[in-house]
DNA sequence: TCTATTACTAGAACGAAATTCTAGTTACCA
DNA sequence: TGGTAACTAGAATTTCGTTCTAGTAATAGA
C-alpha cells in the first residue's frame, strides 16, 4: 500500500486522527465484535470520510490489524517488564499469570479483540505477528533458561510451557470476557499462579 | 424459521441431505475457515440450490452453528461416557485430558470448527447452546461432587475447575490446530492430565 | 513568495456475497 | 385423486467492503 509507506513523512495531524480511529474502532468492535461492525458505524464514530479511513489503514482488516499488534506488543512489554523485577524462577512463573490476569482487566476491550478469531490477517500483518512472536518467546525463554538450567524449573517440551503456565488464566479470562460466568479474574489470580508454579517447577 | 419448524414431519430424504449439506460445509470450513467459505462454495459441495440450503437451514451461520450443536454435543457425549468408567477422582480428571486430546486428533476438522470465534451465533441458538452447557456441566458437577465430598479433589471456586482441569490441554491443542506447532498433542497428554490432577487433587 | 508534489479528504460507483422472493415441483395424507 | 406443505431452484435484491475520481491543503524546494 503506496499510501501507507508514504515517500514524505506523515503530517503531524495523521498520528492523531489515526489514533482517533482506532479508539472509535475499538469500540465498536467491542461492543458489536469485529464482523459486527461496519465500516460505517467506524466512520461515523470516528467523524470522518470512507477515503480517509482507506487511506490510512487499507481496509476494514487493517484497522483491526492495527488494534490487534497493538495489543500484542502493549501486553508483551508489560509481560517483559514484570519479569525483569523478578529474582526466581518461582516469581517469574506466578509473575505471568499475575500480569495477564491485571492487564485484561485493565484493558477488557483489548483484551476481547485479542481474543477474538475473526480479523482476517494480511500476509504483511501475519509475517509482521510472527516476528513479534519470535521476538516475544525468544525473550521469555532467555528469561527463564537459567531457571531451567539450574533446576529450579522442570525440563518439559518446549511447547508445553506457555499451556501449562497461562493456559488455565487465559481460559479463565476468556470466559469471563465472554460473559459466561460473572466472577473477575482476580478472584482466582493466586490460585491460578500457585498452580503454574506447581506445575513447571523442578 | 417456520421452514425449520414444520408442522409436517421432515421427510425421508431430508436427513440425508441436511447430513450431505453439513459434510461438504465441514470440508469447506476446514479448508477455508467458516469466513473464508461462501454460501456458493457449500452449495457446489453439496450439490444443491441456493433456495434448498436456506430452506434447510435459514443462514450460512446456521449451517455453522448446527455443525458446531452437533460436534459439542458428540464431545460431551464422548465425555461422559468415558468418565462412566472412572472409578475415582484421579481417573476421571486425567480421563478429561485424555478423552479432550484424543477427540480433538480424531476429529481435526469440527475441533476447528468448535475453536474457531468466527460464527455470529443467533439468539436461538445462543439459547439452545447454553442449555447443553448447563446440562453438560451439571452432569459433570455431579460425576465430581462425591470426590470433592470425600477430600479427594480439593474445593474451590466452581468456575475455576475448567480452566485449572482443560486450560493446558485446549490451549496446546489450539496452537497445534492452527499450525503454530507441529507436535500432536498424544506428546503431552499424560504430563498435562498429571499436571491437571495435581491442580486440583485434595 | 510561488509552485510542484504528495498527503490527505470526500463520497459516488462498483462488485462480491448473503439473503429474500417468486415460481414452481414432489411427496404425503385424507 | 385433490389439497397441502415440504422442498427445490435460481433470479432479484440488499448489504457492505473496496475502489475510483475529484478534489483540498500542507510542505519542500525554487
């Protein structure tokens, strides 16, 4: 998209009408999900024309797009951010379910978007998520290969840490932000984080 | 839809063709996810005209969602009847991995379909849904209620079984589904229902 | 300051896909 | 054997994302 890799630098008023969008997005979405909302009912709520939002983002998925990475990379800062005030093994573990619990409830939209299934991703926006991703996993894992090493934290198949340690927080908040059962997450923070902890340690 | 409450029994043919209609929408599903499938695709498929597909099923969603009914209620089916012939609480909570792994490889395609967020459920099926929900996890609190009773798995808040029990294994599976990995989940079957029982065990 | 370039806005036109409508045809029951 | 309702068929309509065309406005370079 020739006019989101502009040759002349954006105009200081782009960053904030962008932002504006995404807000008016992030609303509908969360209100009405992702295939519930229009471009209209975005373009109403953001007060502006069809052209600009196409302009700016290249289609309906490409605002999702935008939230969703967002996202993503809002949650793994503050995920890598916790860790690194941790001193063990233990900590880090009860650390992740603790900052995924906090920062769904702090950010429940967000949240409901990133679990949401239907934003048909671009190849540029799935190569860009899996660079995240890489990025993202290659850090945690770097966190806590010296725990592994030293014994403090079980040897298991590479794939099974992130089920064994989030998996029950992220179903637990799943449900809750799908309205199945009405108790906050909080509620279950430490039991949860207790459980990983038993789970992976060594 | 009065077309799908007839006040004269279906005939014969019908089954036989609602069951021809939901096979070829399962193999469209799976190849191309419920968004990416059109009405025509399934049509084509199944060899049959607009008019009869929405006679039979009133939407395109609700193909989706009578594929979705039907594969949660062979899952809980499946389910139940495996922990039938759990003698204590161990067994039945490591039979709960293990019967959710297992179903999950032997039924790739509807699993997708039962992971995937993308169908706009109607209010009626939303209704009908939460019905099953209720009866299924009603059936699976009283299997548990006596081992609870006995101290044999600890006591916690209800809503936090499921995700303490399932979380791990329908995460790993998830990813496995969707190609983030490529490690069957039979790998880690026995090490998470371990995990799954230590969780909640007494 | 003037001018060329390009970001940006606007909304009408277009096209694809879901759904509805109309016109039948076929099975079953009285 | 006639009437009724399930069922089939596909053309017409609607909805909604996207593209196109025609501008306006900011900025860089002369």
């Amino acid at each position: 998209m020739a006019s989101r890799n502009p040759s002349r630098p954006e105009r200081p008023a782009t960053l904030e009408r962008k932002a504006s969008v995404l807000e008016a997005a992030l609303a509908c979405f969360a209100k009405n999900g992702v295939d519930g909302t229009t471009i209209q009912d975005i373009q109403r709520a953001a007060n502006c024309s069809i052209g600009s939002l196409y302009h700016h983002f290249g289609s309906k998925d490409g605002i999702a797009e935008e939230l969703f990475i967002d996202g993503i990379q809002n949650l793994n800062h503050g995920m890598l951010a916790k860790l690194r005030r941790c001193k063990n093994g233990e900590e880090s573990v009860k650390a992740v379910v603790g900052q995924y619990c906090d920062w769904s409830m702090r950010n429940k939209d967000l949240a409901r978007c990133l679990h949401s299934r239907d934003i048909e991703f671009s190849g540029e926006a799935r190569a860009r998520l899996k660079e995240i991703h890489r990025d993202y996993i290659g850090a945690i894992y770097a966190w806590f290969a010296p725990f592994v090493e030293c014994g403090e934290v079980r040897v298991l198949p590479v794939d099974a840490y992130v089920p064994l340690i989030s998996g029950p927080i992220q179903e637990y908040v799943r449900r809750w932000l799908s309205g199945h059962h009405p108790n906050p997450p909080a509620k279950v923070k430490t039991l949860f984080a207790d459980a990983a902890w038993n789970a992976v340690k060594g």
